[in-house]
C-alpha cells in the first residue's frame, strides 16, 4: 500500500491537486476582496446606498437592561451576506468555465485508429466483390 502511494505521489497527480488546492484557496481571498470592495460598493450604490454586509431581516431585536448593558443579542437572518457569497460563487463559476474551455481548446485530440483487421478484411472483400469474386472471364 505504501508502495501505490509512493507512485500516485510521484506521478504528479498529488501535486497537481495540491497545486490546485492552493490555487484555489488563493485565488478565493481574490475574489472575495473583488466583489466585496470593487463590485458590490456600485450596485449599493445604484440600489440607494445599499451596504450588503448589512442587509438583515431581525428575528428578535437586542434587548438592553436599565444600565444600557446588552442582555440579550440580536437574532437575524443576515441574506445581504448570501448575495455576497452567491455572487462570488458565480464569479468562481465562470472563471473556471473560462479555465476549462480554454484548456480543451489546447487539448489535443488524438489521431483517429486506423482500421481494425476486421475492417482490412471487410474491405478486401468488398473490393473483391466488386471486381466479379476474383474470377477472371475467359471467352
């Protein structure tokens, strides 16, 4: 078992996922700091000075005691967090749509196989076929 692991390590496959991991992940602090101070800021805007970060929908209002202290915390649906992360998720989406179509676009086909012998044998019979069965006709 140990040996299969040496060569699934070796043979590039682990590192092209670990490469890719931390791909990923970096890339994911990218889009993240993209669409929360680049793209988000001009749709709040466009929609009447919207933050997204705090869009809510309160469940129960934070309940303060006489000295002003807070007794009991807010308890909200915070949905303007969801739009954020939905338009990441499809920010990822297409970048990795663009990734992999340009990735098939360099992938090489492989040449088309060349006929099987079945397919030779097939052929030399028709083509015999066709000249007459081989006979040859003598007058």
């Amino acid at each position: 078992m140990l040996q299969e692991f040496k060569t699934f390590a070796v043979k590039g496959n682990f590192l092209d996922l670990a490469v890719g991991v931390i791909m990923g992940a970096a890339s994911g602090k990218v889009v993240t700091a993209l669409v929360e101070k680049i793209i988000m800021p001009p749709i709040g805007v466009a929609l009447g000075k919207v933050n997204f970060n705090e869009l809510k929908i309160v469940i129960s209002a934070a309940q303060t005691g006489p000295d002003g202290k807070e007794i009991a915390k807010e308890v909200a649906i915070g949905y303007g967090s969801a739009i954020q992360a939905t338009v990441e998720l499809f920010i990822v989406a297409f970048i990795v749509f663009l990734i992999v179509r340009a990735f098939n676009r360099f992938k090489k086909e492989a040449p088309p196989a060349g006929p099987t012998e079945q397919e030779k044998l097939l052929g030399e019979i028709r083509d015999l076929l066709k000249d007459g069965g081989g006979k040859t006709k003598e007058a």
